[in-house]
C-alpha cells in the first residue's frame, strides 16, 4: 500500500468488469507464479481491493506479484468497468 501511494499509481475505487476477465497472480516462494485462470464465482470472495493506475497488464501483474497475499492467496488483476 505504501509502495503503490509512493509510486502515485494507487486511484480512487471504481466497478469491476466480471471475473471472467481476471488474471490471477499466486507466487510461490516470493517468485512469480504467473498467470492463472479466471476465479469462478464460488471459489471465494474479494476482501479488499486497490485499483491503480498502470499502462499494462504486465505492470498489474507486476504490482500483484508484490502484493503479501500473493503469497498466501490469490491476487486477482482486473479491468475496470468503462462507463
């Protein structure tokens, strides 16, 4: 949290598009995982999310990757809803 305010890439709170377009970022052993698959919806459910403001997928997934509960979670990477 104090990383993404730092870097000036944590926004204001918005909607999110369904988890049918997530990427989702696990690491094991503080490397990188990868991409998985989408969540369904009853796998669980979202405690707190950050959404931030990053040119790419890949910055995203970088920023996940970094996030503690990647480590003992899923983080999941979404869009958000363009209204």
């Amino acid at each position: 949290m104090e990383a993404l305010t730092k870097s000036g890439a944590l926004k204001a709170s918005g909607r999110l598009q369904p988890t049918s377009t997530a990427t989702t970022v696990k690491v094991t052993k503080r490397q990188n995982a990868g991409a998985q698959r989408p969540l369904r919806g009853d796998e669980g459910a979202i405690g707190r999310y950050f959404l931030i403001d990053v040119p790419d997928l890949d910055s995203a997934l970088s920023w996940a990757a970094r996030c503690p509960a990647s480590g003992h979670g899923t983080v999941e990477v979404r869009p958000i809803w363009v209204m």
